[in-house]
C-alpha cells in the first residue's frame, strides 16, 4: 500500500477545523485533526508546502519512521504549528492502519483496559447560582465529574464564561477581543464558588476547575490549600507552566490535585513535571503534542511516575482529535480522565462518528480505525473565517494570561 495524495479540509462550522485527508493507493483514506485555534492557517501552510509533497509514495504502514521523518527531518524542533501538522498525519496513518487491519485502532494501541471512558464536562454561571444550577444539570445528564467555572464578583468577564446562552466558544471571529482581569478578586471568591457547589451536590460528584495559567505560584498555591476542603478532582493550569519549577513550590503547599500541559507540543515541556510528581494529571493531548505516536512515549514515561492522562478535548478540538483520544483513552492503563466538551449538532453533522456517550462514560465505538468521517459537501458550505482568542489585561492594563 503507497499514499497516493493527501489534501486539507479547511471549514468553520460554528468553529473553524483544519482536517487532513491522506488516500493511499488501495482507495483507504485516513483523517487527522491540524487544528490550532486562533493559527489555523499556519499549521495549514505547513502541511501543504512542507509536509504533503514528502508523503506521497510513503508506505503508510510504516507510522513511527514516518513520524521521526517529520519530527527530526525537519531540523527546527518543536511548537505547536510544528506538532499540530504532524499530529494530524499521525491521526490519519493509525486510521488507515485501523481500515486496512478492519479493527478500531484502540486495539493497535494494547486493546480495552476498560469498559469505557470517564470523562467530564463544562458547568458555567455568570455568577455562583448559575454555576451551581448548570453543575446540577450536567450531573443530571449523567456526567461523573463536572468542571465548573463563573463569572468573578468586579470583573467583566472571567475565562470560561459564555457571553450568551451558547455553549462556551472562545475564539472569536474579527481581531481579538481583550478582557480585563482581578487576581486578587478571583482568589477571595473561587472558595466560595466551590462551597456552594459542594453543599448543593454532594461529596461524591468529581469537580475540576480551570485556573487557566492566571496565577503565580505562590497565588496557586494559595488557592490549592483554600480548595482543600472540597476535594476537587484537579485544579488546571494553576500558573504558566514554561517554567516547570514553578511546581515544586505549588506542590509543597497544597495537596488539590493539579493538571497541566494542554498548551504543550512536546513531551520535553513535561519532563520536569513528570519525573518530580510536581502533577498529577499530564492534559497534553493528541492533535498539539504531535499525535498518537508522540503522546503513546509521554503517557508510557508519565506511568513510571504515576503520573495519569487528562487530556485536553475543548470544542477546538475536532471530532477527529476526540475520537483518537477515546481509543487512547480506552487502551492505556494509566488513563485518568477525558474533558468532553461536546460539539455542537452541526459539528457532528459535518464530522458524523462512531463515538458515544452514557451513563459519565464515552466509547470510541468498533469501526475499523478512529470511527470518524467528514461531510466534505457539507463542510464546503462552512468557510474559513478567520478568528481569534481573546486578550485578557488586570484592571492597570498590564496585559496577562487570558
Ligand atoms: C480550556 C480550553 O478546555 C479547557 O481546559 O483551557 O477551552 C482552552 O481555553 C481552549 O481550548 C483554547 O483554544
Ligand atoms: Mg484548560
């Protein structure tokens, strides 16, 4: 079997996705996720000039020198523009090789660990009463674990928030939008929001929270020990995590469970992270980190150290990236949990999948390879817009983490 052509699928279907097609020689054809949110084009570049014209006549069987090819063949190392478009060819190869094998691709990876995939959802209120409401409905769905983030008492407008009923979609079409932001108002009131939360669901639903890398360490560290008392699942990207000591110090304060990594494109931007236990949960995940192949070596070494996966699945993300992360997700044994942040109904039209939901749980389905299609006539009809994602400033103007 020889790849014959690959192309791109660039849509926006309430979002934009960049999807790569690669067709092999023998009429099967594998899909791959390029999307960068808010650069999509640039990872689209890549592939098409630099990347494509090397794949033609490749036996696509042979997935890890293919991807060392891509890796190392490229001399620069690293970033996400970089990862992200070799991700997306690693997506399709494992697709191909699921098709041609006629069997899910979870069972290239080691087979079923377990029956399903526990994941969590997106709960969110303008303030602490709509929060608590949509964690109540989200747990009511069946969701075992529930994310829950609100709008902060003095600040316009807090990560995580919808502006309007719609569900939460950060990036924004036209240039960026810029926010302003008050530390030290969300430090006196996220205790409160988790307070209310637990005395209106119970001790035994899951509860994550998204600090979205606005803190210092020491000012997550402080929110650590001040959410002990609710004992939440994770507290996510606490502080920025280019500097991985910046941990340690969290770590020596708080035992709130912390996962980082979903801005990470390489196994190296966790190294430090993982061999130290500085976390628990690595968010690194398929379509950003360079692919099954790259993110199979970083989950392998994390499970040395005890360390489980709780990979990033935001809407930016496509079907694609969520159906390869639920056959991940199924066969590694150091699995933790997996964010599902649901497509919207047109989403899913143009992607239609074998991947499911029930009962808290997902399930990557049986069909052979990832189980995930695109309408191409359908997404024609969505173009590209370009779109940003948002700046966030502190009440001075000094521009910080959105
Ligand atoms: C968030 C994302 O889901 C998450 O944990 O951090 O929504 C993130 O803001 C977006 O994926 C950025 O594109
Ligand atoms: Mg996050």
């Amino acid at each position: 079997m020889k790849i014959e052509s690959a192309k791109l699928i660039i849509c926006s279907p309430d979002r934009n996705f960049v999807t790569l097609k690669i067709v092999t020689d023998e009429g099967i054809y594998g899909l791959g996720d390029a999307t960068l949110n808010g650069r999509e084009l640039a990872v689209a570049s890549y592939l098409t000039e630099h990347v494509l014209p090397c794949l033609i006549g490749r036996d696509p069987f042979q997935i890890e020198d293919i991807w060392q090819y891509l890796y190392r063949g490229a001399y620069w190392r690293r970033g996400p523009v970089t990862m992200s478009a070799i991700a997306a060819v690693d997506m399709a190869l494992w697709d191909i090789k699921g098709k041609a094998l006629n069997t899910p691709v979870y069972n290239l990876l080691g087979g079923k660990s377990r029956e399903g995939v526990l994941v969590y959802t997106h709960a969110n209120g303008s303030d602490i009463a709509e929060a608590v409401d949509s964690v109540q409905r989200h747990a009511a769905e069946g969701y075992l674990a529930v994310r829950a983030q609100s709008g902060v008492p003095g600040v316009a407008s807090s990560y995580g928030v919808p502006k309007s009923g719609k569900p939460y979609e950060p990036a924004e079409r036209g240039l960026p939008s810029e926010s302003l932001w008050s530390t030290e108002k969300y430090l006196n009131f996220v205790p409160k929001l988790f307070d209310a939360v637990r005395k209106a669901c119970g001790e035994d639903l899951h509860l994550l929270h998204d600090v979205h890398h606005r803190l210092t360490p020491i000012e997550a560290a402080r929110l650590g020990k001040a959410l002990e008392p609710y004992h939440l699942f994770w507290m996510e990207d606490p502080t920025p995590a280019e500097n991985q000591e910046a941990f340690r110090l969290i770590r020596e304060h708080t035992v709130t469970p912390i996962a980082t990594g979903e801005v990470f494109n390489s196994f190296w931007d966790a190294h430090d992270l993982i061999r130290n236990q500085w976390i628990d949960y690595l968010r690194m995940t398929i379509v950003h980190g360079g692919g099954i192949t790259a993110l199979k070596k970083a989950a392998d070494f994390a499970a040395v150290y005890q360390v489980r996966t709780g990979f990033h699945g935001a809407t930016d993300l496509s079907p694609v990236t969520m159906a390869a992360a639920l056959h991940f997700g199924l066969a590694i044994h150091n699995f933790g949990i997996q964010e599902h942040m649901p497509h919207t109904k047109l989403m899913d039209e143009v992607f239609p999948h074998a991947y499911s939901f029930n009962a808290g749980y997902m399930y990557p389905g049986d069909a052979p390879g990832l189980g995930v299609e695109i309408d191409e006539a359908l997404a024609a009809k969505y173009p590209y817009q370009r779109a940003y994602l948002p700046i966030a400033r502190k009440l001075d103007g000094t521009l910080t983490d959105w």
